[in-house]
C-alpha cells in the first residue's frame, strides 16, 4: 500500500454521526484499545493510522504559522519516541513535499523507536528533510535558544499512554515551550498537551500550554477536565479511521454540544398553565442566609417554573433578600438561632404533597435542629429532591438515607449538587481527591448515594448511579461567586418540576447555568457576574440555545463562541480559551 495516499476519512460521513450533539468521552486506556481494535480486528494498518493523523496536522500548523509574529522564523517538531512521535514525523514528511521549511528534533533514542514511527523517521533521513537527535539526559542543550527563531512549536513528546511525571530533559524543554510562548511562541499539540493526563486532566509534573490541540479520533477526558482544558487552548478531533467505541465495552462519559442541551428542554405547551409547568417547593434559608432561599426562587421562575413556593423560617427575613413578586411565601417553625426548626416538619410535609419537586438546602444553616429535619424529610418525602449546600451537610458520609429514598420508588429522585468540599465530607476524603479524579469521584458518590450527582466547579461532571456521565463544557470565571450555586438548585428543581427526567434535568440545568454566566461574562473578563443576573438571563440563553438546533453549525457554542472550522469534525471552544 502506498502510504503518501491516506484514506479520506473525515468528511460528512464521519461527523453526521455526531450530529446529535453526544460525543463519547474516553480515557487514554480506552483509546489505545481503540486503536489496537482498529488494527487487529479490522485489519487497518497502524501506517495508514499514522498516515491520517500526521497529515491532518498540516493544516493547523500553517493556520498557526500564519498568525504568528514570528513568521520569520521556522517550524519545529518536537517528537517523542512514541508513536506520538511517529505523527509529527508524518507531519515534517508532508511540510517537506509541500516545500515548506521545518525541522524535526527526536528527543530520544531513534533505535527505540516503534515499528510505524521508526519508518517515518527513515523516510525523513531518505528525502533530505531536516532531522536532529538530542539525548534527554543532555542538561546543557539550549532549548530557549532554538525556540527564540522558532514560529511554531509542535509538541508531539508524550500521548495518550503518559502515566509518569516529566522529568529531566524534557521537564526543561516543556518549561522553555511554555516560556516561550508567553514571548509570541505558538504550539500545537498532537493529540492531548505533554504532560497532561488523557483521563484525568491531571497535569504531570510540568505540562505544555497549548494553543491549539488537534485530538486524534475521539476528545480526551483530559481535554474536557481541568487543568487538561486550560493547557490545551482550542481544540479539534480529526477522524483517522479509528472504530467508535461500543457503548457496552466502554464507560459512558459524554460530552454534549448545544444541540444536545437544546433538545432536552421541557415542550411550553401552548394550552398550557401554572400547573402543568411544575410547582416547586423551596425550603431554604434561615438568619442571615435569605438571599439564598430567594435565589433559588427567582431562578426556579426564570427557568420556568409555574408556581413556586418558598417556605422560610417564622419572622426570619432581610430586606436585603430580592424576593420576585411572583414567589409565594409560607412560614414554618423557627429555632432561637434562626433556622428551621424540628416542629417544622408536619408543615413541611402537607405543603411538599401538592407540590412537584422540592428545593432543600440553600440557606438552612448547620444548626443540629435544622440538620435532624433536613434528614426526616428525607426519609418522608416521596418527592424528587434536589439537594444542595447546608441539606448536604447532616448525614456526614453515612449517606444510608439516600440509598432509602432510592428505594422508595420511582417517584422518589434525589440530585445532590455538591462543590468538591461538599462531596468530600460525603465519600469521606479531602478535597484535593475529589479534584484529583472528578470523574471517578463524581461517579462513586453516584454509586454510594443511588442518586444523580452535579459535582460543581471546573468542568461539572454530571453522574448517575448506573455509572453514565457527562462533563459540562459551559461555565468559568463568572460563576465563581457567592449564589451562583442557589441558582443552579432553582434551575434543577424547575426542570424536575416541568417533567424533565433526573439525569437529564441535571444535565441540562448545568449546561443552562453556566452558558447564561458565559453570555454574560462576554466582555467583562470574569469580573462581576452576580447570580441575581444568570438567574435573570436564563430566558434570554435559552431562546439563544434553542436557535441552535436550526443551525448548521457544529461547534459547541455556535453563535455565541464562534463558527465551527468546516474542515473539522468538532471544534471546542471552552470558556477562557
């Protein structure tokens, strides 16, 4: 087979597929199985695989090239001795007999090589292109040098497959690319940035900051997880060939575009009422806390809710609180300090029975009276529940009455909307382990609760008991403020209440929530987004959001972050890149 002709293999075909908007996620474990699947049981070759993938890199490199403010100076591929490697080889074979000037630089030893990479490397001895070898143990080679006179910087160093911490010579390398390119450097990174774990975004020791990856086949958990997606800039997969993956044989993490979200909203009947577009029942607030319990009010409301109740603690108010003249009022029994007290309950119950879904959390405060009745109506209520802040904090990480309540019946849903601090009191670990494997953690608290889990904060992971997840690629900076979180409990409450199943009422109020605090945070670079507005601006996103499914455009944020490259499967633009 000659392999200068590689299979065309990422056109309309390969995309349709997903035009639905789901796009699977995998670890790197899962695509290299991909890989061998591809090659083993299909029998395409791992050269023709390597072909593809060298070859869809021209295009962005020269993209890059161009935008430089050094185009006077050269492209340089920095390979591994990986098949990661083998890929910029192809890539310096195609720059050459396009006449276009680069230079390869092996950091490794070519005898290593595999067996596809190793023949590339030939192929570049046996045209004359430009190739040098440097040893990674070299302490003295001058990297910063070489980069000053260098346009674009591919990192093709490490994959999919690196587990282990960059050390020594190529520790200094990575730390020289970044240097760079804070001075104009560009980079693109092949398939996921050097130093960045593909399953949990973990960066490893030191890792390249990229501003653009072009991701081979299938996006990377690594990419959509933080750190992963800020070291990784604008990212594009290209289609090599390589087998999708069988839903039964792979995990189900999934990445959604606005199409996606757009198609989950509730149907607004046009003979509908009040009724049916859910009553939602906010039990939230106590001393000092109010703007909490009316937070989540105003966002129910704007989500749109038809009738919501907010049910506070006796003579507990603050002027201070923006109630919306639309929420409804009623007064529950109070202790000394403010909260809401154990006699509360029988009230509680008769007002949560004619309603559909119930908010419990915002605002309660940590009194153990309060935590007590927080854990009752939990055991009492057959309605769905969402979860949130101080109605985490009672049960500790014995979470034995959520597994009840799962038990309970169908009717009985809970979605826990845990930040990272939340969810390690509940599985019983710190903080930084819970951020160490959002993914993995967000799934096990899933598992332990029997109840859906939006585990808040830099790429919200959204996970079910039965192990499905999702990662939401909306929200930054301007979500990072006190509130915001009440909001998203209105928003998930609204949704439950509207009919939305659990899962997907999650789904879509986390991309929902965190595209208004994008639209808004447009020109203001992070800096005073209130939760009052993203509640507010939730009619406006969704009208934008449901455009999109008129709309031929592919890229995750359409109109609002921009058109789509047509030459690419999938462009994501992630807030901040």
């Amino acid at each position: 087979m000659d392999q200068g002709a590689a299979e065309d293999t990422s056109g309309l075909a390969s995309l349709t597929k997903h035009r639905s908007g789901v796009w699977p996620l995998v670890s790197g474990a899962e695509m290299q199985a991909l890989d061998r699947l591809t090659i083993d049981g299909h029998g395409i070759s791992g050269q023709l695989l390597m072909e593809n993938a060298g070859r869809s890199l021209m295009r962005p490199v020269l993209e890059l090239h161009a935008s430089s403010l050094r185009r006077e100076g050269m492209i340089r591929i920095f390979c591994g001795a990986g098949n990661n490697g083998g890929d910029g080889f192809v890539l310096a074979r195609t720059l050459f007999s396009e006449g276009i000037r680069a230079e390869t630089i092996l950091i490794g030893d070519a005898a290593s090589l595999p067996h596809d990479a190793a023949l590339n490397w030939a192929r570049l001895d046996e045209i004359g292109a430009s190739r040098h070898v440097v040893d990674p143990l070299d302490d003295g080679f001058d990297w910063a040098s070489l980069l000053s006179h260098t346009s674009v910087a591919v990192d093709a160093l490490f994959g999919i497959g690196l587990t282990r911490e960059i050390r020594g010579g190529f520790a200094r390398l990575v730390e020289s690319l970044c240097e760079e390119r804070r001075a104009g450097l560009r980079i693109l990174s092949v398939d996921i940035p050097s130093g960045i774990d593909a399953s949990t975004g973990g960066v490893l020791g030191i890792a390249v900051r990229a501003d653009r990856t072009l991701t081979i086949s299938l996006p990377k958990l690594g990419l959509a997880l933080e750190p992963g997606r800020s070291h990784a800039g604008e990212i594009e997969v290209t289609r090599i060939g390589i087998d999708d993956p069988d839903p039964e044989r792979l995990p189900r993490t999934e990445l959604w575009n606005v199409r996606a979200a757009a198609r989950v909203f509730p149907e607004r009947r046009r003979d509908g009422h009040k009724g049916v577009f859910g009553r939602v029942l906010a039990i939230a607030g106590s001393k000092g806390l109010m703007g909490a319990g009316a937070l989540c009010a105003r966002a129910s409301l704007r989500a749109g809710s038809g009738l919501v109740t907010l049910a506070h603690p006796v003579g507990v108010t603050d002027e201070n609180a923006s109630l919306l003249d639309e929420v409804m009022t009623v007064e529950a029994a109070v202790t000394e300090a403010g909260g809401f007290a154990r006699a509360a309950e029988k009230d509680l119950v008769e007002w949560a029975a004619t309603r559909d879904v119930v908010a419990l959390g915002p605002g309660l405060g940590r009194g153990p009276e309060t935590g007590d009745l927080v854990v009752r109506l939990l055991r009492t209520l057959d309605q769905p529940i969402v979860l949130d802040a101080d109605g985490l904090y009672p049960m500790g990480d014995d979470l034995t009455v959520l597994r009840d309540r799962a038990a309970m019946g169908s009717t009985a849903k809970t979605i826990l909307t845990p930040h990272p601090g939340e969810a390690a009191r509940l599985l019983g670990v710190e903080a930084i382990d819970i951020n160490a494997d959002r993914l993995a953690s967000a799934r096990g608290l899933a598992e332990r609760s029997q109840s859906v889990v939006i585990l808040k904060g830099a790429g919200t992971v959204v996970a079910e008991p039965e192990g499905r997840a999702l990662i939401i690629p909306t929200g930054g900076p301007a979500l990072a403020s006190g509130g915001t979180g009440d909001v998203l409990t209105g928003i998930v409450a609204a949704l439950l209440g509207s009919g939305c199943p659990a899962f997907q009422a999650a789904a879509l109020a986390a991309w929902w929530h965190g595209s208004s605090a994008d639209r808004l945070d447009q020109g203001r670079a992070g800096f005073g987004v209130l939760a009052s507005e993203i509640a507010d601006g939730l009619p406006d996103c969704a009208t934008e959001m449901i455009r999109q499914l008129d709309s031929n455009d592919a890229s995750f944020y359409g109109s609002i972050h921009g058109k789509a490259d047509p030459d690419a499967d999938l462009v994501l633009r992630f807030p901040g890149s």
